[in-house]
C-alpha cells in the first residue's frame, strides 16, 4: 500500500443523529474503509427562529477520505446508506485532497516481536 496518495477526495456528511456510525460499519465490511471518522454536533434548521432554540438538533458528522478512483463509488455508497435522498436525511459533499498521508496500525504479530 503507498504511504502517500497523490490525489484523493474527501467525502464529508452530515446525518440525522445515529447514522454514522451505521454507514461507518458499512464502509467497513463493504469497502475495508476503516479510516472513516464521525462525531457528533448540533445544528439548527433554518426554520428554528419560527420555532425558538430549543429546536436544536444533533447531527452525526462522518469523514472519509478515499482515492480518487474510488470516490464516486463510496459517494454513492453513503448517499443510499444514508437515505440522503429523504427530505431531512442530511447533506453531503465531496472535495479534492492534493495528498493523503495512509495511516496503517501495525499487524499485532509485530508489536510481540
């Protein structure tokens, strides 16, 4: 595996609360995605000033970043994991990354040497 990739994207998703860590399971079993991160935050719709504050809502945030010839194919992926195509379900975009520094755990054979 190279260390460095030279041109990847990097898909950012924001989700209903609870949908990250389902799409993050997904990425892992169907791709072998393991360096996908999600974290939680809370956003207010653009209706919340009708509504008051306490419309508040959290949101799960998941990141990924692939190689380019992948990209497409995740981006996919997570749109129908996530049933992004429901009104409410999220947003999602996808931006260049000039380079990608792969992170690898070593093997634990390795680590009792």
């Amino acid at each position: 595996m190279k260390v460095i990739l030279q041109d990847a994207k990097q898909i950012t998703c924001i989700l209903p609360r609870g949908k990250g860590s389902f799409i993050e399971e997904g990425l892992i079993n169907d791709f072998g995605i393991r360096n996908a991160n999600f974290y939680h935050a809370r956003g207010v719709n653009r209706l919340s000033s009708m509504v008051g504050l306490g419309a508040q809502q959290e949101k799960d945030v998941l990141e990924v970043a692939v190689e380019s010839d992948r990209a497409e194919m995740v981006f996919d992926y997570i749109f129908h994991r996530g049933e992004l195509d429901t009104p409410h379900h999220g947003i999602m975009f996808m931006s260049a990354l000039p380079k990608l520094a792969v992170m690898q755990l070593p093997e634990m054979d390795d680590l009792t040497d």
